[in-house]
C-alpha cells in the first residue's frame, strides 16, 4: 500500500510538472515574451544601425533582410545548426558561411569538411591522391571552399576577433566593431554596421554620378543605387552602323537592332528581309563558280571572297597513302596494289586487303581473350568484346551494398540505390544516392505558425517539434467565454485565454453596475461530495470548478447625513442608513445658553420652519445653574436655574473697605455696579481725612480718596541757612520743589571767617606741640645711647625753660577772640 502511494504520489508529481512546462512553452505571458527583453533587443539593434540610418537621414528600409537575421539571433531555436539540428547558443563557437551566411557550429562545420574531403578522395588511387585540391561545399547553399579554407578558428561576424566575449548587450557572436567589409558588389566603401549577422546592407554614401548615357549632368546619389536612367533616347550608334538606339537610357551594351531591312546574302546572289542586327548571312545555293582548273566548279555554299585552287591539283596520295601521283584533275587517283596495312579498330591488327577506296572491314582473326574481370579466357574474334557471367562481389563505395556487375573489371560504378535512410529531422529519408558516413541534413524548412497563423517563421524541418512558436503581435481573435461582448485586448496565445479582467458591469438590485472584475468563470474549491468509505481511505484532493459568483454587495460610496445632521459621509451602497457619527447633539436647548449633550440621534422637528440647531423633545432638558456673566464688580450668583434672556437685578449688600481701608463700608450691591467712576469714588469714601503720609513726612490733608496722594504740600516749614543763623517760614510743596532757598549774608560769611582762622590756629598749635613732643623723646633716647659723655655735655649746656602763659597763650586768646566776634 505504502509503494502504490508513493507512485500515485510522483505520478501526480509529474503530470504536474509536465503540464506546467507545456503552460509555459505556450502561454503568450512567458518570460520570453517580457516587454523589458523585447525592449533591450530594439535598444540593441538600434545601437547596430545607428552609424548607417546616419548616412541615411533616418532611412532604414535597406536594412530588412539584415534586421531579419539578427532577430533570428536574438530568437530562442531560429538561429539552427543544420548539421547537427541543434539550437546555436551566445557561447557556442560558430562559423558563418560567406555565400549563404548560414550559421553552423564550429566542431560540426569542421567534421563536415573533413567527412567530404574523405568522401570524394576515397576512389582515387595513389597516383591520383594528392594530385588536385579537392574542395568541401557548404552544407546548404553548396557553396565550395578550399581544403585550406577549413575553418579551425572561431571569429566574429567580420572576422577581427578571435573567440569574441559574450557581451549580453552586443548581438550574440559579435564583437561589438564596426563591420567594415566591403560591399558586394565592390564599390571602394566598407560597411558601416556594427559587426553583424547575415549580408552587409546596400552601401549608403553618397556620390556623385551621371546617368547611364553620359547625357545629364552629374547628380549626388546612394552609392549603392548610383546607376540611373535620365529617360530619355540613348541614341548611341548600334552595330548594324546604320541606326540609333531609341531605347531610353539604359546600361550596358544598346540591344541589337530591332529594324527589317533588305540586305543580300554573301554570295549576293539573294536578297531577303531580314534583321538590321544580322546583315551577314548565307542562303542555301552552292557557289558553283569554275575553278581556276577549268573543269571543275566551287562546291562550297554561299561564301565570300575567292573560292580557291581546285582540291584534285598538285600531287595526290592512293588510299592506302603510301604512293604519291602527280595526275590532271581530271583523272582520278589509282590504288597503288600494295596492301592497306591500316590499323583496324581492335588497334592491335592491320587490314590484309590491297589498296582500297572506302573504310576497311572489322577485324576478323580469332585470338585468344581475357574477360574483362581477368578469370576466364577464351578464343573469339578480336572485334567481338568478351564478358564473362560471374557477378563482382566487392563492396561499392557506399561500403554497404555488393558491385553484383557481370565480369567487373574492378573499378566498380558507384551505388545506384537510394540511400533512404531517415534524417535527423525523423521527417524525411535521405533521396541521395547510397554513400558512407551521415547524410546531408534535411534541405526542407517547415513553417512554424503561432495560434491565428499570421505569424509565420521558417525552421529546419525537424525543428518545429521543439522550437517555440513566433510572437505575435496580433489581438487575439477568440470570442469572448463570459458575458462580456468583447474580450480584453491582448495577443495571439495558445492554450485557454487569460481571465477576463474588465467590470462586471451587470445591474445590481440597488440600480448601480457592479463595478468588479468579471467572475462568470471563477475557480470555486469543492469539498464535501466525496464520503469516505471507512477511516482507512485517505482524503481526496480537493477538486476546483469553474462556475459564476454572484455579484458583490454594491460598495459604491452614497452620501450619508449622520441622525443628528453633523457631517456627510460616504457610506457603501448596501448599507447607506443613517448612522450615529458619535459626536454630541449639538442642539441648544430651550434655556438658550446650553446645547444637548446626548450622542448623535435623530430628532423630531415639531415645526417644518423652526430653526434646524433648535432642540427637540428627544434631547436632554437642561439641569445647569446659570451661568451667565454678572455685572463687573457683582461676586454674587443668579438666583435662578438656567433661564433665557437677561438676569434680574442684584439687591445685595456688599461689604468693602474704602479708599484708605481704615473703615468697613456696607453698599447695596445694585448701586455699586450701576454708578459711574465718581459716584463710586464717592460712595467708597468714608469721609474722614486720609491717613497717607506724603514724601515730605506730612500727613495728606485731603478726604478719604483712591489712589495716590498730591504731592503740593501747603503746610509752614522753617527754613534755615548753612550756618543756621538766618530762620524763615515758606509752603513745604516750594522747598521740596526747590523753589526757595535762603542764603547767608555778610556776616554770616565773616563769623564763618573767624571761626575757620581760630579752628586753623588750634590745629596749628597742636601740630607743634606734637612736634615738641617728638623732639624731647628723640633727645631722652639719645642722652640714654652717650651715657657720660652726654651727662657732661649736658651740664655744661644752659637749659632756659619757658613760662606756662608762653606756652599757652594762643591756645587761649584764639576761643576768646572767636567768641567776642560772635557776640558782636
């Protein structure tokens, strides 16, 4: 049980992956047939005719049969091998034959030349071989080529480069070069191609040539068509010297004369009509003029010029030639009576008879002969050939069938039979001659069609079985399996035709198209038909039919309002009912200062010309306090729920501290925030004086007020000059506005005077005394460092010693002095 699964299981396996293979060979989406490939093949050749279509302003119709070969290059199995019927691949060496320019492997192309080489050297004897360069023809066009033109080397297209690299931008075997071949015909100039498959294309420079009979003047043309005709009458002179050729102009020689004249033959003794082109010409009487013998005529038919000595003159030979007569043309020759000794046609054996007139006799001996194949003899006439029965047992040159020729003489004939063995193409059998070795390849070609047949290549016969068939660039014209009246538009395939992709376009019950793609033949997986017999049996595969789904809901986007009006949506087609869009109502509710806080519902309009924000009985009542905006300065709350239109008036007390917030006011708050600016100002004050100090230090003396203080103080200040002596009173606001100031007069400045002289004495008479001071410690230090010495010398000084009053005098009449000034 466990090997039947596995072999249903690689048999499943295999079928798979065959019918996947087959899919791919035939299907019009293959890699193949990729839009990018197709596009690098036209950049590639585009790239190779550039230099040319240059030379030509864009014009590339010279270039078809050259374009044909290179897309062959380009094309998977076009491009063939012959010989061995195999596909020619980019890495393969090749060699391309010059008269056909077909393209065939580099090994087969060699065993060819060599296999042909033996064929025809191998009858030849010693002597023979090696005698004559016998050449190889080219497997299709025959073509032949020297024994030293075997190719043993592979070359590019024009032969400049050995084993050219595969360049996946180049044409496959090409080495990327300008050609530079010349044109055949030879015109001086070289192909300006990129190195290139197939014949060079017409030469496309530019010349300047006159027409054909030299009559137009020279005009610039391609060189490749610079034979041209300017239409008019030759007019050369023909060869009868008498006409004009009245042919237009053409090139080479002018034809013969078309004209009928009457014209004599050579012996002018007939006149005939005949062309202007033959002028000579003999009529059918002999010439019978008497020879200069006078008793015979000329024999010969109607002849120019003289006719000669009579042939019977001057010394003539008996028949068998070996006697000579000097005789009149009149008499004739006799035989001489010795014998003929002419040899017969045997060639081995002299005639017996006398001299005679006339042929001699078959040989007549009898000798002994040889058959031709040399095993029997026999004696026979000599002129009768000998030929025995035994049949020639060796081998012909096919090297297959036996000679079987009656008395072969060794040089056996070639074989005469058909060689009908099959071809490599498995089509045809060979029609050549029985020979040795492999028979030529298949000459037929079968057309490999696409699936219309309007795309047509040709192919080896043999190929077409594998190779893939052309690309066809025509619509597919099969009718389309769906609902649809057309198709989609797409190429000509083998195999099923692709799903069809276009809108559904069927009505659907909303009135709507259905817009996705056609789903008349969908693949639908089937399950659930096949009941097992028992847990033993495994599950089937589960198996897929094509059937019609039904239409999709309709998903066409319909605008939407939402209950509550807020927004329009897109809604598909099939479920466009008014939906919720979640938000908040919105609607203002019959306070006018609240909006309904539901989620978005549908609301009843109780009047058709109400406003469409206005609640309706399906929306929230409002609960809220008010909370509309009081009047500036009332902190007191409406008394009343949420209502329409304006609040009533505040009756409240509002207890607040007036401008110098020494006192507690209680104002009716309906009175507050009614008054203006001075009525406020009045009812804040508490009427007493402000208690605010002003920058001078005195209290402001105005009522109890907002904001800050005048700055003009009117109270009396004192006030005094820099040495206080001079006192007046003047208004606080002047002196701090520094309007008033008081100076010292001339006494003042005099009393200053003393003062400042006495003060400058007191620091004078300290400074000496200072200086005093320093001058005994200076001297006591002194009088310690001498010891004796400066004990005695201070005896021997006189100290005088001043009294108190000398001392202090200054420091005592300065103060008095100053003082009694002051009294003054």
């Amino acid at each position: 049980l466990s090997s039947l699964k596995k072999f249903d299981e690689i048999k499943k396996a295999n079928q798979a992956a065959a019918k996947k293979l087959v899919e791919d060979q035939l299907s019009s989406s293959s890699e193949d047939d990729d839009e990018d490939a197709e596009v690098k093949q036209g950049k590639i050749l585009d790239k190779t005719f550039t230099i040319y279509t240059s030379q030509t302003d864009g014009d590339a119709s010279e270039l078809e049969r050259t374009r044909q070969y290179m897309n062959e290059a380009f094309q998977s199995g076009a491009m063939t091998c012959l010989i061995c019927i195999a596909s020619v691949k980019r890495n393969q060496a090749v060699w391309s034959c010059c008269g056909c320019f077909c393209i065939f492997h580099l090994v087969c192309i060699q065993k060819w030349a060599k296999d042909s080489l033996f064929l025809v050297s191998s009858p030849l004897t010693d002597d023979d071989f090696g005698k004559k360069d016998y050449p190889w023809p080219c497997p299709k066009c025959r073509f032949e080529y020297k024994r030293s033109e075997t190719p043993n080397k592979y070359y590019c297209y024009c032969g400049k480069v050995e084993n050219p690299t595969v360049d996946p931008w180049l044409v496959p075997h090409s080495c990327g070069q300008i050609c530079e071949r010349e044109f055949k015909p030879s015109c001086g100039h070289k192909c300006l191609l990129l190195c290139h498959p197939g014949p060079c294309p017409p030469c496309p420079k530019m010349v300047t040539t006159t027409c054909h009979c030299k009559k137009a003047k020279p005009v610039p043309r391609r060189c490749s068509a610079k034979e041209w005709s300017c239409r008019l009458p030759c007019g050369r002179t023909l060869l009868c010297g008498q006409h004009a050729c009245e042919n237009l102009c053409h090139a080479g020689d002018c034809q013969p004369c078309p004209r009928v004249s009457k014209q004599r033959c050579i012996c002018g003794r007939q006149t005939a009509e005949r062309l202007c082109a033959s002028p000579q010409w003999q009529c059918d009487q002999v010439c019978g003029k008497c020879l200069p013998c006078g008793n015979h005529t000329c024999e010969q038919v109607c002849h120019a010029g003289p006719c000669g000595d009579c042939p019977r003159s001057g010394k003539r030979s008996c028949p068998c030639g070996k006697t000579k007569f000097t005789l009149p043309c009149t008499e004739d020759v006799p035989t001489c009576g010795d014998s003929c000794d002419k040899v017969l046609e045997c060639g081995i054996h002299k005639c017996s008879q006398r001299c005679h007139r006339g042929p001699c006799e078959i040989c007549r001996q009898e000798v002994e002969k040889q058959c031709r194949c040399g095993k029997h003899t026999k004696r026979m006439p000599c002129h009768k050939p000998y030929l025995c029965e035994t049949k020639c047992t060796k081998i012909r040159d096919c090297q297959k069938h036996q000679c079987r020729r009656k008395c072969c003489s060794g040089n056996c004939p070639p074989c005469d039979q058909v060689c009908g063995r099959t071809l490599g193409c498995r089509n045809h059998k060979c029609p050549s001659g029985c020979h040795r070795g492999s028979c030529n390849p298949c000459p037929e070609t079968v057309d490999v069609k696409c699936n219309c047949g309007k795309t047509v290549i040709k192919v080896p016969c043999g190929r077409e079985r594998t190779i893939k068939p052309p690309k066809c660039k025509q619509l597919c014209s099969r009718p389309p399996t769906c609902h649809h009246s057309t198709q989609e538009k797409h190429y000509c395939h083998f195999g099923r035709c692709p799903p069809c992709r276009q809108p559904c376009q069927k009505t659907l019950t909303c009135g709507h198209l259905c817009p996705v793609s056609c789903h008349d033949e969908a693949l639908v997986k089937q399950t659930g038909f096949h009941q097992s017999a028992g847990p033993w049996e495994q599950p089937s595969e589960p198996a897929f039919i094509q059937t019609a789904l039904p239409c999709p809901p309709c998903e066409l986007p319909i605008p939407v309002e939402c209950l509550g009006q807020h927004e329009v949506s897109p809604l598909p087609c099939h479920s466009a009912d008014p939906y919720s869009c979640k938000r908040f109502c919105g609607r203002l509710l019959d306070c006018q200062n609240h909006t309904c806080m539901k989620e978005c519902h549908h609301v009843t309009k109780l009047n058709s010309s109400a406003d469409g924000n206005k609640a309706g009985p399906e929306c929230s009542q409002c609960e809220e306090e008010c909370t509309k905006p009081r009047p500036a300065g009332c902190p007191h709350r409406c008394v009343l729920p949420c209502h329409p239109g304006d609040c009533p008036s505040c009756l409240q007390m509002l207890k607040i501290k007036c401008h110098c917030k020494l006192s507690v006011l209680y104002i009716e708050c309906l009175k507050l925030t009614c008054a203006d600016l001075k009525e406020k100002e009045l009812l804040i004050s508490c009427r007493n004086q402000c208690p605010k100090e002003l920058p001078c230090g005195h209290r402001c003396k105005e009522i109890c007020h907002s904001g800050s203080c005048p700055l003009n103080c009117s109270q009396k200040v004192k006030l005094r000059c820099l040495c206080k002596r001079l006192k007046k009173e003047v208004q606080c606001s002047k002196i701090q506005e520094g309007q008033v100031s008081l100076e010292c007069d001339a006494l003042c400045k005099e009393m200053k005077q003393k003062a400042y002289e006495i003060k400058e004495a007191e620091a004078k008479a300290a400074l000496e005394e200072e200086k005093r001071r320093q001058q005994a410690e200076l001297e006591a230090f002194e009088n310690r460092l001498k010891g004796r010495r400066k004990n005695k010398r201070r005896k021997d000084e006189v100290e005088v010693e001043q009294s108190s009053w000398q001392k202090y005098k200054n420091l005592i009449m300065l103060p008095v002095f100053g003082v009694a000034v002051v009294m003054v």
